[in-house]
C-alpha cells in the first residue's frame, strides 16, 4: 500500500541514519514537524503521542538527486509528465530531478524553464530545469544564459545534440562562468559517431550493426576539457562510457581542470553481449560498451575520476521502439532502478561501501550544481529517503510508475526496496 500525507507532525522510529562521510549507522528516532526535522534522539517514542512511522531495519540518507533526467514535457506527454516521472522518482527514493532540455520545445526560453517549475509546485519531488547552451538546440548561438539562470535553470546543455562548434562552447563556458554554472556536454564528436547504433567493435561487426567508436567520446572530451581550462569554465561530461573518456578526465583533474563527470547505472550493469537479441530497449546513446569499458568505469568509481551517478531517464512509448534495432530511438528508463542497480553492481561488489556509493547520488550532483546540501540535522527541513538495502525486489514492467515501459531489467531482483521519501512536507511511504 502506498501513501501520499502531508508531514505535519510524524515520529520516524528506530531507523539507521547513515553518515556519508564514513560508514557509520547509528539508530536514531526523528520528530518531523510541519516538513522539518524537530527533535533527533535515541528513544523519542517514550513520551511521544501521535503518528509513528517504524522504520526498524531501514536506513536513513539525505534525499537523492538524479541530474540527468528526461521528463518529455512539454511535447511529448504520452511519454512522460512532470507528474508521473516525479511519482517514478519517489518510487525510486529519488527527491530531485535535474530536467534536460530536450523538449518540444526546447527550455531555451525563461517561460520554459517557468513551465517545469510551475508544473512542479505541488510535486514531493523538486524539479530543476537544465537549460539548451543553443537556440533551438541547434549549436549555432547560445541562448540567454542570464534570463535563464534568473528563471531558475541551474545548468546548461544540448543533451543529445553535441555542440559541434568549438566557438560556441568556448563562449558557452565563458557566458555560464559568469553565473556559476556548469555546461554539460553530450561527449560524442558528431561525425565519428554518424549512422551508428551500438559500439563499434567485434560485437557490431557480429551483428552487422554500424558502430559508434569510442573515439567519438575521447575526442569530444578533450576538445571540451581543453576549451575548459582555457576559458576556467566548469563543463560536466555527461553518461562517460570508454576507457579513453575516463583516462581523460582523469588527467583533467590532475591538471587542475574544471571538469566533473556522470556515469549511468546501465554503464555499469550490461555490456555490448547484451544486445545479441536485437533489444531495442537496450539501445542507448552512448551505446553499451566492452567488458574493458566498464572496468574502467568501476576503476574511475573507485578513484573518483567519477563524481556522479545519474539514470539519464529517457521514455519512449512502445510504439517507437516495437521497430528494428536500426530504426528505434535510443534511452532507456532508469529512475525507479538506479538505486538497486547501484547497490547489486557496485555497493555489493566491491567496488565503493554503501557510504560512498550514496554520496555520488546525494551530495556530489548538488555540489556539481551549486544546490543546497539536504542535512540530516534538528532544524533542517526533512529531505530524506529510507530503504532497506537487504530486501530484494523484483522489477516489473507493469508496476512502473513511468508511462512509458522501455527498461532491460524485467524480471531482474534488486536490493534495496525504497519504503518511503520526504520532501517539502511531504511524505511518501510504500508498505509501511
């Protein structure tokens, strides 16, 4: 059963909060009061009359961000609304979402960016609108980066249209330095990667399936890492998915560069041997890489060359995927997953304690965009999430909360099952 209540006044009991800067679990009871956190204690239930949530066995973060999100309004609504990816959100213990822009129209206009925000007002799940760097989304002129932060944009992007003019991204860096904001790059030189639709390399030939290199991802980035130490500007490279772009950032960093990066949880779950069904709903840009690929994407976890982890939600309607492989658009759904994906291929493997793992979903994307840090502390508005990491769940198609149904992982059990999420007074709570 799932609930939907305004958090008056509620006692959350006996769950563990999590220290993000170390592993510590500690049991505390928390007095939510009016959306904000009143009272912390070991046993506030003592002396306490009124609603009581038990949340024995449940650990307790700071609410997740995902700042790589398509929600398809405007234009494309029979995918997905502000409303139903705000419910797949919380479903997936998420209580922000970073919209890109690639809309009909595009959010390259201050009443765009006003449209998402006030179609979010009432939502749990706060909404950040990412603005188009170009016109139209068209990379020829940048837009008018100032109306749009003033309307409440908190980054820039052509998402999935690589600005492929190096003039333009060096003044879209200087223009966005200006306001403390980061340019996001879709990391793909657009000519190397023409006509293809999955990784180039034995798998592609196998298949005979025209490839996207990873060289298409190496050269972008290094024209755009370079262009941001030139200019000072702060670019964030999008879904990293090859060896190349990894090493690359890496050296960035090294060198005092202003670049951060995301990688997606389907980066890390599957590679190109997924696609020997010709599954459209596993055709994604950038494309499912080699084994060697992902290694070294759990190596850049490992190190931190990685900053972010983000779903880069993308819905599709059956219809436009029901086609050949060739023919399908690419993007994958991710919100309700990333989590569980995260903690069964990441967390429960080695590769990053649960602490560090939340961090890159928490704290790290809002320090990339310059937002507030939820805290868990008395006073603090209560922005939380709680799930139990052991209890597994199975994910099914039919019980999304997206419209739309373009996901790999039918039937796939998942650790982590989210029981509830809190934001803006506001309480979210499944099977409690």
């Amino acid at each position: 059963m799932e609930t939907l209540q305004k958090a008056t006044k509620i006692l959350l009991q006996g769950g563990e909060v999590l220290d993000l800067a170390g592993s510590k679990r500690q049991s505390l009871d928390l007095l939510i009061i009016d959306g904000r956190i009143a009272r912390m204690g070991a046993d506030l239930a003592a002396d306490y009359e009124g609603e009581l949530l038990d949340l024995r066995g449940q650990v307790i973060v700071p609410g997740l961000i995902d700042m790589h999100v398509h929600l398809r309004e405007p234009g494309r609504e029979d995918e997905e609304t502000v409303e139903s990816g705000c419910a797949a959100a919380m479903a997936g213990g998420i209580t922000a979402v970073c919209a890109m822009p690639n809309t009909e129209p595009a959010c390259d206009k201050q009443e765009v960016v006003r449209f998402l925000k006030k179609r979010a007002e009432e939502q749990l799940v706060e909404v950040f609108p990412i603005a188009a760097v170009t016109k139209k989304r068209e990379g020829k002129e940048i837009t008018e980066m100032a109306e749009l932060v003033r309307a409440g944009a908190v980054a820039f992007s052509d998402d999935g249209s690589p600005v492929k003019s190096a003039a333009v991204m060096r003044h879209a860096l200087e223009y966005a330095r200006m306001f403390g904001v980061p340019v996001i790059d879709h990391c793909e030189e657009p000519d190397l990667a023409a006509g293809g639709h999955m990784n180039e390399g034995w798998m592609s030939t196998r298949l005979g399936l025209p490839g996207i290199p990873d060289i298409a991802e190496a050269v972008m980035i290094a024209r755009d890492v370079a262009l941001a130490e030139f200019t000072g500007g702060h670019i964030h490279i999008a879904h990293i998915s090859t060896a190349k772009g990894v090493e690359l950032v890496r050296r960035a960093k090294d060198n005092g560069v202003r670049v951060t990066c995301e990688v997606m949880p389907h980066h890390l779950a599957l590679t190109e041997e997924a696609l020997e069904q010709y599954d459209t709903n596993l055709k994604m840009n950038p494309p499912l890489r080699s084994r060697a690929d992902v290694e070294a994407l759990m190596a850049g976890l490992r190190d931190g060359t990685i900053d972010v982890i983000a779903s880069d939600h993308a819905p599709h309607s059956i219809e436009e995927k029901d086609v050949e492989f060739a023919a399908a658009p690419n993007g994958i759904l991710g919100l309700e997953t990333m989590l569980g994906i995260i903690l069964a291929k990441v967390v429960a493997a080695g590769v990053l304690p649960l602490h560090q793992a939340l961090e890159k979903m928490i704290l790290a994307p809002r320090r990339v965009l310059n937002l507030p840090l939820p805290l868990i502390k008395e006073g603090a508005p209560a922005n939380l999430t709680f799930f139990s990491p052991d209890e597994n769940w199975t994910v099914a198609a039919k019980r999304l909360k997206s419209l739309s149904r373009n996901m790999p992982y039918e039937g796939w059990s998942l650790p982590g099952k989210v029981r509830g999420v809190i934001n803006r007074g506001l309480l979210w709570t499944a099977g409690l």
